[in-house]
C-alpha cells in the first residue's frame, strides 16, 4: 500500500494570504478565542522565535516595531477554505481520510511507482492554482511514514514540497531519522517523548530499532504500533469514512464576564442552536444533554461551576425543544453573584435518526413532519446566508452582544457572506486617445 499525506501549511495564515496579498513575506500570527494565544504563525513569525501557544499580551507590545500582524481566528473563512481544498484533492484518489481542518490521507494503491511523485507535484500544483493554498505531499507505505515523509518534505526546499520516503536512498533515510526528535513523531508527542528519552531513545531511528513488545508493555499498544509503522509495517489503516460522535459539545469563552441571566440565557440558546445543526448535518438525534456554566478559574475570586443534565423527553434534532430544556437547565443551575467566563451544552447518546422511536419528536405525525421541514428550512437558510441569519429569538437580536468572544483583529468571511466578498477592481494604465 503506498500513502500520501496532504497538509497545508500554516494552514491558517495561508487562508489569510490569499484574500490579503499585503500580508505576503510579512509576520503573521493568528491569535486563539477572545485573540489570547497564538495558534498559528508564518514562516517569518517562526523565524522572528514566536513560539506557538504563546500568550499574545507577551508579544503585543513590541508587535508594532517587529512588523508583526496579529488577526483573530477567522474560523468560519478557514472552514471553507479545508472543505474546497478537500474536495480538490478527493480527485486524485478514490479513498480520502480527511485527518484535520489542513491535512488528509490518499490512498495511491494503483498509481505506479514512478508516476507517485509526478502525481504529488500536480496535487501541490492544483491546489495553488485553484484556491492559493501551499501544501506539501508526503509519501510512504504507512501513515507514520508519510506523516514523516511530510514534515521531511517542508524542512528541505530542494525537495520542492514533495517527499517519497521509499525512494530515498538508505543513506538520505538515515540522515533524517538519526535527527529526526523522537517527540515529534506521530502518536508520541512530548509528554511521552520525554519518557522515551530516559530510556535513551530520543530520535526517530532509535525509536524504529527499539522493541516494540518491550514498548507496549512499557506505554500501550499505540507505541507498538507506531514502532511497526515505522518500520513499513501498516498497523493504521485508512479511515474512509464518516464516524458518529459520540457527543456533540458547543461551547464558548466570553469576551468579558457575564453577570447577567440574560445573557447567560442568550448565549446558552446560540450554543445549543449550533449545537443541533451540528447534530442535524451528522444525521442523528441526542437523547440527553448537559449545560454547564463556569466563573474564572484562575482568578482569586468566587468559584462556581455547576453542570446539569437532562434526559430529553424523546430522542430530537429540534432546536426548539432542544433549547427550551438547555434554558431550563440553565435556570436551575444559575446563581447571582459570580462573573461567568464561560458557557455551554453538550449533546449526549447520539443515535441515527430514523432508528429511535420518537423521531418525529414525540408529536403527531403531520406535526413532526413539519417541524422537520421546519429545521431543515433553517438550516438551508443559514447554508446560503450565513450562520446568524435565522436563530431563536431568545439568543439576542442586537449585532454584537457582550458575552461574545473577542475578535479585535478578525478579517472578512471573504467566501461565505454575500455581504463580505472581495471586490477586485481592474485599471487600464494606458492613456486615453
């Protein structure tokens, strides 16, 4: 089996480039909710030694002097971006694992050796030219390996974005993975790599030569495996399809502290309406829920943070019946007093809907059957114009309410507001006659 793998990279600020070009061979950070921490950086961010998860007031002060340009989390513009380069590479191979928002698996079983690389370069190629995204292609005969092979592939230019780790010569081999940190592998991350280290075994090579019986017994059956990927053994097969959750949770830090039931009440009722699309696009239906509402925790002052759940009366996907028993638990749990710094719900014992009784939400037939047209109306609406256009009116009519994050910085949804599309406009330099 040979495998690619597809990652955009830095991801984030690429979806930024694209509808921003003065924000090209600048220091780009993307800041985490409420603009804290840093989340993603440009390869000149990087340079300059930011450090990813760094907190943003760090940098703030000196930003301006460095030339850095910090933006707010534009997650709905980068959701759109992943879901178009997806479907550009699903071209290429008939079998996709989609792993995250930026990267995803290929199956190129049946593509010739000596046409695997020439088939990566026209993938990195296709997705520059259709969408302006960089990506780089790793390919191995596992996932570990290609996940490898990826990384290989950014950290050497000359390899032009694409790196086949079965075609490397012993000696290029080697001269990564002797090199290579242990902790950087896929499937160990630090934690663990720090424990390996004790055991002397700090890079990728040693981990590959290591017992894998003797690491399984040591960590669990994921080292194991990941030693025998390493090895060209393929212990982690592709996951082509669509998994149910087992629950869906929606859920938000405030952008200052909320005091008020009133706000509470709204943002509990947003929650849960994004919640139930979410529940609704997976086909299924939530028998349970839980809402939670906490105060800050590492401040000194009075702590608070009650969960309350609730066995819903049948098993639904409708919002309304959804966020009449979230505000209810929430008026049971809700105490005057504390600064909230946070919100949310989530959805529990998730079935398909169809395969519960009760699916038409315990009422009538012709009844049910509208609310479903209902729900599905809404979110058809919400698709075309925006997730904000159609809510309950329990959530709040006003544009900006003050328990919502804080996004400072937070550029255009350039490809999914009508309102908020780039406009190019063209001038002849040539004069007149």
């Amino acid at each position: 089996m040979t495998i690619a793998l597809i990652d955009g990279n830095n991801f984030y600020v690429a979806c930024e480039r694209v509808f921003q070009p003065k924000l090209r061979d600048r220091p780009i950070v993307i800041l985490s909710n409420n603009d804290g921490c840093i989340v993603s950086r440009s390869a000149e961010a990087k340079a300059m030694g930011i450090p990813m998860g760094a907190p943003w007031f760090q940098w703030k002060p000196q930003s301006a002097r460095l030339g850095i340009v910090a933006l707010s989390s534009n997650y709905t513009l980068y959701a759109d971006m992943s879901a178009r380069m997806m479907r550009i590479l699903k071209r290429f191979s008939p079998r996709q694992e989609v792993y995250s928002i930026d990267e995803c698996f290929l199956d190129l079983t049946g593509v010739t050796d000596d046409q695997q690389t020439a088939l990566a370069a026209t993938m990195r190629a296709t997705v520059a030219r259709e969408i302006g995204i960089p990506v780089c292609v790793g390919i191995a005969s596992t996932k570990t390996r290609a996940k490898l092979a990826n990384h290989i592939a950014k950290k050497t230019p000359e390899l032009q974005g694409v790196c086949h780790l079965d075609q490397l010569s012993v000696q290029q081999q080697a001269r990564h993975l002797e090199h290579w940190p242990v902790g950087d592998v896929w499937g160990v991350g630090r934690k663990i790599g720090e424990k390996l280290q004790t055991l002397g075994i700090a890079t990728v090579a040693q981990l590959r030569d290591a017992d894998p019986k003797r690491l399984r017994q040591r960590f669990s059956v994921q080292i194991e495996r990941t030693v025998r990927e390493l090895r060209g053994e393929l212990c982690i097969p592709l996951d082509t399809g669509h998994a149910p959750r087992d629950s869906i949770q929606s859920a938000r830090s405030f952008g200052q502290p909320v005091t008020a039931m009133e706000d509470l009440r709204a943002a509990i009722t947003l929650y849960t309406t994004r919640a139930a699309e979410k529940l609704r696009k997976d086909g299924s239906v939530a028998g349970a829920m839980e809402v939670f509402i906490g105060t800050y925790r590492h401040r000194d002052e009075p702590q608070y943070h009650p969960v309350h759940s609730v066995r819903l009366t049948v098993h639904t996907n409708d919002t309304l019946q959804m966020v009449h028993s979230a505000v209810s638990a929430l008026q049971t749990i809700y105490q005057p007093g504390y600064r909230y710094a946070k919100a949310g719900v989530r959805l529990m014992d998730l079935h398909q809907a169809g395969k519960r009784q009760g699916d038409f939400f315990g009422m009538p037939l012709e009844q049910g059957e509208r609310r479903s047209r209902l729900m599905q109306t809404l979110d058809t609406i919400n698709q075309r114009f925006g997730n904000s256009a159609c809510q309950p009116g329990i959530s709040g009519i006003r544009q900006s309410q003050p328990w919502q994050m804080q996004r400072g910085t937070l550029s255009p949804q350039f490809t999914t507001s009508w309102s908020e599309l780039p406009v190019v406009l063209a001038r002849s330099d040539s004069a007149e006659p």
